[in-house]
C-alpha cells in the first residue's frame, strides 16, 4: 500500500500537466481580412442573432465598422461582442455555430 500512494500521486500530477489550456484561437477561431470572407452579415438594430457554420469565414458590418471572423473553433455560440473590434457591437449579440455539413462522418 505504501508503494501505491506514490505511484497515484505520479499518475494524477502527470495527467494534469497533460490538460492544456484552451486557447482562443481554438475556442473560438480567428480573426481574418475582411476581403477573405465568403459572406457578409450586417447587423443592425433588429438582429436578434447570427447564425454561421464551421469553417465559415464572414465579414460583419455594424455601426459603420467592419470585421471578419473564420469560425474554426470548436465552441457551438458565443457573445459577438468577445470578437468584434470596440464600438463596433452596442450590445450582446449571441452567434450560433452550425456544425460543417462537409465534415459530417
């Protein structure tokens, strides 16, 4: 028994080193050219929300601002407001992310 306590602590202090932190990037994807998006949304007093899928890369447009997102992380919503440039979102603004049809298996 006294060899075990060891061995256990060795396990559980080897297993946390090996969770990572999630960075943003992976949460929620990155910020790219608005010159590279595939779609525009814009967004004015009467949107309630946005939906997007995986791997999408969209240009919004809000309060005479604009900003791109590629929706490659693996979080299924989040507050725009987290990615949107200051100014840009006035209030919360909740984007839903659909998982990409292509990557059905």
């Amino acid at each position: 028994m006294s060899r075990l306590v060891p061995i256990l602590a060795a396990l559980t202090l080897a297993s946390a080193g090996a969770v990572a932190k999630m960075s943003d990037a992976d949460e929620l994807g990155v910020s790219v050219q608005p010159s590279s998006a595939a779609r525009t949304v814009v967004i004015g007093p009467k949107t309630r929300w946005v939906t997007v899928e995986r791997n999408d890369v969209v240009r919004f447009v809000s309060n005479g601002q604009e900003f791109a997102w590629a929706f490659s992380g693996v979080s299924p919503s989040f507050d725009l407001k987290r990615i949107a440039p200051s100014g840009a979102l006035d209030r919360s603004l909740t984007v839903y992310i659909w998982p990409d049809p292509n990557d059905e298996r």
